[in-house]
C-alpha cells in the first residue's frame, strides 16, 4: 500500500475555532481543496487514484491547537483529534491520522496522547518544529518524547511557518519557499544535539521535506561538532540515520539522492504536501521518486508509510 505520510486537512469548524481564540493565519488554508466536504474528498480520492497512492496519514499542521491559555489548547485539540477519528471510521482505507496535542501544556498533552492513542488508533502524533517559538529540543518537552518512546510512537514533525524567528525571512517573502525547510534543518539539528534520537531509540522521528538542508550539512556538522559542541556524543550523519524523512522536495530529483545517499533510502518515506501539490504536481510527488532511484529502493520508499503503520498497530 502506497501511503502518503505527510497530507493536510482542515475543516471549516476547525479553522473557526481557531479563528475565535485570536488565530490569525487561519484563513490562509481555506479553498486549497483540503477540507472535508463531500465534493472536496471526492476530488482528493480522484486525485490520489491517479497519482497511484492509496492512503494519506492527516494532519493540522502547521495549525497546531499551541495556546497559551490550556482550555483553548485542549479544546482544538480533541476538536481536531475527534473529527480525524470521525474521517478515519468512514474512511479506513484511505486515511489514518496524527493526532494534535494542546502543546505547550505537558500534563494535558500526555492526556490527550493516550486518548488519542489508546482510544481512537491515532497512527502517532504530529508537532511543529516549534511550540510557540520553543524548541522541541528544550528539557520541558522531554516527558512527551520519554512516552512517546515508551509506546513505540510515530512524531511527524512540520514546519510552523514562523520564519524560523527570524526578520530576514520574515520580511523578504520567503516564509515557506525557505523559511519552512530552515525550521525542518533546525529542528532536526536541536533533536540531534540533544541527543533525542540516540536517548529514545524506539520513537520514530519523521522530518518533513527531507529535513530541510540536512543531507548538505551532515559532514560539516561532524567536523564542527568538537568544538561548537563537544558535549555531543553521537556524531549528526550517526544521529541523522536514526530517524525518516518524508518526500516532500517538489519534483527535485538530485534533493531525493542526496537524502538517500545521506540516511539511506530505506528512512524516506513518500510525501505529498497535499494539498500545495496537487493534480500533476500530485502525480510527479510519485513519478520522481520512481526517477530518483532505482526500482526496488523506489517501491521501498513509496510503500514504508504502510510498513510504519503496522508497527504502531503492532505496538
């Protein structure tokens, strides 16, 4: 089964409520054709059918449920994670789901995790690259990924669309055409520094985009690393190759070998970014990875969403 790892939908309810508790940038995700109205899924399924991929695993992001206030948080979040088990139960084959957590609040994400998890068969959980301007990297979030790790856990991390903090992206129209493959580098630098991959060696780690610039920076980070952070005790290209890295790189055949030549195409899973690829874009989210590599690691890559599903059903 060709599994589509990275895949957005949004309801209007969803975006409402987020709109009600002060969320500015809601708007941004209304008529892409990622909502959940019959038209709109008839056309996703079409459009999935001839790109020849069987089922997507959704997600809110980067429209997280992160408020300061905990009520709000909690509130998105069951919203959302109510209305992706509702999707799941009428449609099985073509969806699963990550489940949104009311981050930066860690009692209540462990919650809602479990209920997320152990009630309605989330296939994982997704974050961004940073809760309200804080690193998944930072001590505070450890409890989260310690349980995720104890369970055996997908986290699919996304970019959240700050800019990677800072003004030089934000204010020359780069958001996402850059802005959004920073936050992927920088976030896979943090887990790395901080030892997230080799620490919690049973959560499974997956970066959007091929994670950004890493597959360039790897070496470069090894050689730095004695002096720029010599606490580290697991090189970054070591490091690197404990955790996947969805497809998502538009069509760019050289960016897919040099992922696969830097983890092993064996941590690639495929990717669509759907609904910012769609109909022939769509279809080349598949065909190129079929270019890129020869045939049986191009399978490989196109169906270990599937593999990734069974073994959270087997966990």
């Amino acid at each position: 089964m060709r599994t589509d790892v990275h895949a957005h939908l949004w309801s209007e309810d969803y975006l409402r409520l987020l709109e009600s508790y002060g969320r500015r940038d809601a708007a941004a995700h209304r008529g892409l054709g990622a909502g959940d109205s019959p038209r709109e899924l008839d056309t996703r399924f079409a459009g999935n059918d001839a790109a020849g991929i069987d089922h997507q695993i959704l997600s809110v992001s980067p429209q997280g449920p992160y408020f300061a206030d905990p009520r709000k948080a909690v509130t998105a979040a069951r919203h959302a994670n109510d209305h992706y088990a509702a999707l799941v139960r009428d449609w099985p084959g073509r969806f699963s789901a990550f489940a949104a957590l009311p981050l930066p609040h860690l009692d209540a994400s462990l919650e809602e995790l479990a209920r997320a998890l152990d009630d309605l068969g989330m296939a994982g959980a997704g974050v961004t690259t940073d809760v309200l301007g804080r690193s998944l990297g930072d001590p505070a979030f450890t409890p989260l990924l310690a349980e995720l790790d104890r369970r055996g856990a997908v986290l699919s991390l996304h970019p959240s669309g700050h800019d990677a903090g800072s003004p030089l992206i934000a204010a020359h129209r780069m958001r996402w055409m850059v802005g959004a493959q920073t936050e992927d580098t920088v976030c896979a630098m943090h887990l790395i520094l901080e030892g997230v991959p080799r620490r919690f060696p049973r959560l499974r780690i997956i970066h959007s985009h091929l994670g950004g610039a890493l597959p360039m920076l790897l070496p470069r980070a090894d050689d730095h690393l004695p002096w720029e952070a010599p606490d580290v005790v697991e090189k970054p290209t070591e490091a690197a190759r404990r955790m996947w890295y969805d497809t998502v790189a538009h069509g760019h055949v050289p960016a897919v070998r040099a992922a696969a030549d830097s983890y092993g195409a064996d941590r690639l899973l495929l990717g669509t970014d759907f609904p910012y690829q769609s109909g022939q874009q769509l279809r080349r989210a598949v065909s190129f990875i079929e270019e890129a590599l020869p045939p049986e690691r191009a399978e490989q890559v196109l169906t270990a969403g599937a593999r990734l599903l069974s073994r959270r059903q087997a966990a």
